[in-house]
C-alpha cells in the first residue's frame, strides 16, 4: 500500500512542477503581442493528451501492465532527451 500511495504522491508533484514549467517556459519565449495565441496552442495541442488514460487502458488490456510500465518509462526517457535540447 505504501508504494501504490507512493506513485500518487510522486505523480502529482511531478505534474505540479510540469504544469508551472511549460506555462512559464511557454511565457518567457512567447513575443508579448502574441503571447495569447501561444498559450491557446499549447493548450489545443495538449487536450488530445486526456484520451491517453483510454490508450493506456487499452494495452493494458492487449498485454500487460509490465508492457505499459515499459513503453512509458521508454517514452519517458525520450521526453527528457528532447526537452534536454531546449534553450535557457
């Protein structure tokens, strides 16, 4: 019970910290005049995100939990490598 508690504790600091990071990286390279435009796209791209729980479901379903578990921590590690690339 303590690491299945765990994993909600670590998942909504992560989620927090993501959330105050892209809004403000997103603000800083934003020009001012078109910093509502950014902001509208960033959350348009973002909104096809919420159906990825239904993905997850899915293959779940197909294979296994070890699978799911794998292709996120796979696609986790290629997030870190690309947002590595970003500029200060």
């Amino acid at each position: 019970i303590f690491l299945f508690s765990s994993i909600f504790f670590f998942l909504g600091a992560i989620n927090s910290g993501l959330n105050i990071g892209y809004m403000n990286y997103l603000l800083e390279i934003a020009p001012e005049p078109e910093r509502p435009i950014y902001v509208g796209l960033l959350h348009t791209l973002t909104a096809p995100t919420i159906f990825l729980s239904a993905v997850g479901g899915i293959i779940i379903q197909v294979s296994s939990f070890t699978f799911l578990y794998i292709l996120v921590l796979l696609i986790s590690f290629g997030a870190i490598f690309i947002s590595s690339k970003l500029k200060r």
